[in-house]
C-alpha cells in the first residue's frame, strides 16, 4: 500500500501545482469598471500658428477622448482650442 500512497501524494502535489499555476496566469490587474477620460495637457491647447493646426489638434483630441467638442478661438499666429 505503501507505493499507492505515494503516487496519490505526487499526484495531489502535481494537481495543485498546475492548479496554482493557471490561477497566476489568468491573474491580472483588477479593474474599477469605470471609464476614465484623458484629460487636456494645457500645453496642447495652444497656440498655434494657424487654424488648419489648431482644426487638427481639436480633432485628435475628440479622436483621443480628451473632449467632445472644440472651438478654435483667437487669429493669426494665436489660436487657441476652447473644449466644450
């Protein structure tokens, strides 16, 4: 009986070792669930030379998820984007 014992023994130790090893792969970080938007860098706001480069980097920013909507306020060589 002696033989069995230890077979059932490896056994369990090989079953738990490939239990715990599946557990830590498919652990990862926890997440909240809640959605977070990025918010503006104050420098990417402006100001910008034209407002062809200020149209773009509103667009990239609703693209990106840093606002819904933008205004492009100023002139010549000073354009700034207001998010909405």
């Amino acid at each position: 009986m002696m033989p069995f014992s230890r077979l059932a023994a490896a056994a369990l130790c090989a079953g738990a070792l490939v239990t715990g090893a599946a557990a830590t792969a498919t652990a990862g970080p926890l997440d909240s669930g809640s959605a977070q938007v990025a918010q503006p860098n104050q420098n990417s706001l402006g100001p910008f030379e034209s407002l062809a480069e200020c149209l773009g980097r509103g667009n990239r920013g609703m693209d990106n998820g840093e606002w819904n909507d933008y205004d492009c306020v100023g002139s010549y060589g000073s354009y700034y984007i207001q998010p909405k």
